[in-house]
C-alpha cells in the first residue's frame, strides 16, 4: 500500500458514522449488506448514509454491487488488511510476528502492562 492510500483510508475512517458503517460491514463478511440494512442497523437516514458510503468508496474500503432492487455493500478486506499491513509493517523492530493484538476491552499497551504486572 502506497502512503497516499493509508492516508486516504484513514482519513475516510476517522468519522463515528463512516467507521460505523466499515466496522459493520466487515462483520458482515464476504457477503456484504443492503443498504437499507445497515441504515437501520444503525440509524442513519438513507441520504446521509449514501454520503458516507462514498466516502469509504472512494478510498477503497467498501464495494457495492447491484442485487436486484438492493444494493449491497461489502467490506473490501484486501484493502483493510493492506492497511494494517502498512500500519505494523515496522512493528516491534521489525518482528511483527511479536505484536499480539490487544486482548478486548484494553489498549495493547495497557493490556502489556497488565501482563507483566501480574
């Protein structure tokens, strides 16, 4: 991934109602979600999830493809793995294999100080 398109994606990321939807969308999976689901699954009005929609669109977060009268949104994760990727590329002196992620609930570090704490 290119520094412009991590910038483009996180800048597209760094709304509440954008990662919302990003955040729903990839759990949904590889089979996506119509529109008017996620609008009510989180409360949005159609036209202001449109707005966002192609926000995450234009950064190459999110796909949509016509399913009859729906359209479905899809998480693109080759674009969201390609992100984080370029995020931890240098992580841990360059052993990203020593990162874990952090545990629910904690930041990796607060969850790393608690490990050597106990």
């Amino acid at each position: 991934m290119k520094k412009a398109d991590a910038v483009a994606a996180l800048a597209a990321l760094a709304q509440d109602y954008r990662l919302d939807v990003f955040r729903l969308l990839v759990e949904a999976g590889p089979e996506g979600m119509a529109a008017g689901t996620v609008a009510a699954s989180l409360g949005l009005p159609p036209n202001t999830l449109t707005f966002h929609f192609d926000r995450l669109r234009e950064a190459g977060l999110i796909s949509v493809r016509r399913d009859g009268r729906s359209m479905i949104y899809t998480a693109q994760f080759a674009t969201m793995n390609a992100l984080i990727a370029y995020l931890t590329v240098h992580c841990c002196g360059g052993l990203p294999e020593q990162c874990r992620p952090a545990k629910a609930g904690g930041s990796g570090a607060t969850a790393r100080a608690r490990e050597r704490v106990s």
